[in-house]
C-alpha cells in the first residue's frame, strides 16, 4: 500500500495527517516510511531528529544540477 499526502497549499495539516497516520499504520504492525523533502522539514522534527544535524537530505539531492 502507498500513500502519498502532498498539496502546495501550506497550513492544511500535511504534517499532523502524515505523523499520525503513519504512527496509527506502524501501531498496528504494518512497516511505515515517511519521506520529508518539503525544506522546513516539520515532519523530520515531528519524528525527533534535529533537522540541522542531518548531513545529506532528498530536498539537497532534487536540488542539484547534473
């Protein structure tokens, strides 16, 4: 099963309905992975990592010119 929360708009509760979908899935044994690549990285936080400390991140790698 995939899936994806995403609109432009921000202040819709893109974060708030990621986290606890995807804790409410993991509570019930299924395996869960968040993607964060929005810059501010509110669901990062919200998981317990201190964005600033993360070296390499997918926002930097779409970022990049090949």
């Amino acid at each position: 099963m995939i899936i994806a929360t995403a609109m432009q708009k921000g202040g819709v509760g893109k974060t708030t309905t990621t986290l606890a979908l995807g804790h409410e899935l993991a509570a019930q044994g299924h395996h869960v992975l968040l993607i964060d690549i929005d810059p501010q990285a509110n669901t990062t936080e919200g998981l317990g990592y201190d964005p600033s400390t993360i070296q390499h991140s997918i926002y930097q790698l779409l970022l990049q010119r090949r």
